[in-house]
C-alpha cells in the first residue's frame, strides 16, 4: 500500500464530489413523478445516481412523516418545522451525504426550501429562523440546482383531488397560495441555483423540458 507523505493530503471526508439537485413546488405539481423519470433517465446513461424523498426516507424519518402527515393531528408551527428539519437531518446524515462524497448524483423529491415555503410562509415561522434551523440540521448543504415545478394552485390541486390527502394538502387554498408566493421569492434569492419549468403537459413533455435544464450541469 502506498504510503502517504506530507505532499499527500488524507480524503479530506467533508468533500463533496457529488451533484445534487432537488425538486420542488407546490401540491399536486408532479414532483415525484419527474423525480422517478429523471432517475431513470440518469440511469439509461450509465450515470450514478440515488432518488431520495422528503419526509420520510430513512427509518427514523418513515416515522416522523407519519407524526407530520396524519390528518386530524394537532401540530403546532414550530413543531412542524422542527419535526422536517429532524428528517432532513437524518437523510442527510445517513444518505445524502454518504452518496454526494461518493460522487453520485443525488436527486432529492424536497428540500429546505420545502421548509421555507410551507413552515416559514405558509406557517408564518418566518425564513430566517427556518433557515437556521435547517442550516444547522444539514450542516450548511444547498443544492446545486433546483427544479421548480410551476404551476398554478388551482391546477395542482386538481391533479391531487382524487387521492386520500395528507394533513398539509387538506390545508385550504390561501395557504396553498402563500406558498406558491413563497417559491417565487425564493426563486429571487436562490436564482443562481434555481430553474423554473412549466408543469403543465404530459409527464413526458415536463420531463424532456426537465431533462434539457439538467443535462446542461451534469
Ligand atoms: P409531498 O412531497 O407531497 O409528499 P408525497 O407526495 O409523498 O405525499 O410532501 C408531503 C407534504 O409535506 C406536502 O404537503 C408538503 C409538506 N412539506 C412541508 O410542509 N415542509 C417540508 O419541509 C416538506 C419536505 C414537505
């Protein structure tokens, strides 16, 4: 085994090589389904990549989404916003980073501005103190590049009206709207990551307009 010399630094565990690029936007936009189709994409082309979820993708984090999602639950705002961010915490822990150290390209179905959009607005926990706290539950980590599925919240509602609904897509349309509202300032502050696509059309069509915004970073 090669011996390492003062001229050859130890991997350094905090490098991330990976590419990490996540999906948001409102209820009913497609965000899961596009998530899945650029994974496969990505797996046609020989890439390395991993599809992870919010809330929910690791044990302890299958359980908080039961808390977070159960209609009829009593959950207080800042609960709310501490209950993600301790999901996040333990994907990015476990899953997140592991694979972005590795090199793989990550594809996360929600992210932190999840967080802000909905606790931070839609809540009214307000950005900054959601940011923090979420800085600190993921270290600092901020996507590469973020898809923002758009679409109107009518439409999007529509689309999830035939299926059981979860506690937070029950919530009524305002709040769906100062969440919308909410993904169009952040798309001002993070505009360097962030790349908005029409929603509307076949999955198929949205993919091929994802799938020309991702193949331009990867
Ligand atoms: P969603 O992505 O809709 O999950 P699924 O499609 O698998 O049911 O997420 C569930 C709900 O949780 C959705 O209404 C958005 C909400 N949510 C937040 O309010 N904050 C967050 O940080 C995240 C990740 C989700």
């Amino acid at each position: 085994m090669a011996k390492r010399t003062t001229s050859q630094p130890a991997a350094d565990p905090s490098v991330l090589l990976g590419t990490f690029i996540t999906f948001e936007g409102c209820d009913g936009a497609g965000k899961s389904t596009q998530a899945a189709m650029l994974k496969s994409r990505l797996d046609t082309e020989g890439k390395d990549a991993i599809l992870v979820r919010e809330p929910g993708g690791t044990p302890i984090g299958s359980r908080i989404r039961e808390l977070l999602l159960e209609p009829g639950a009593s959950v207080a705002p800042v609960t709310e916003a501490l209950l993600f961010a301790a999901d996040r915490a333990q994907q990015v822990k476990d899953v997140i980073k592991p694979a972005l150290r590795k090199g793989k390209i990550v594809i996360s179905d929600r992210f932190v501005d999840s967080s802000l959009a909905y606790q931070g607005v839609g809540r009214g926990c307000g950005l900054e103190p959601v940011k923090n706290l979420n800085d600190w539950a993921t270290g600092g980590l901020e996507p590469n590049l973020t898809v923002f599925l758009d679409m109107s919240v009518e439409d999007g509602l529509a689309r999830v009206a035939g299926r059981e609904l979860d506690r937070i897509e029950r919530e009524k349309r305002e709040f769906h709207e100062n969440v919308r509202y909410a993904y169009s300032m952040l798309q001002r502050i993070y505009s360097y990551r962030y790349i908005t696509v029409d929603a509307t059309g076949t999955p198929e069509m949205v993919h091929q307009r994802v799938f020309h915004e991702v193949s331009k970073i990867i």
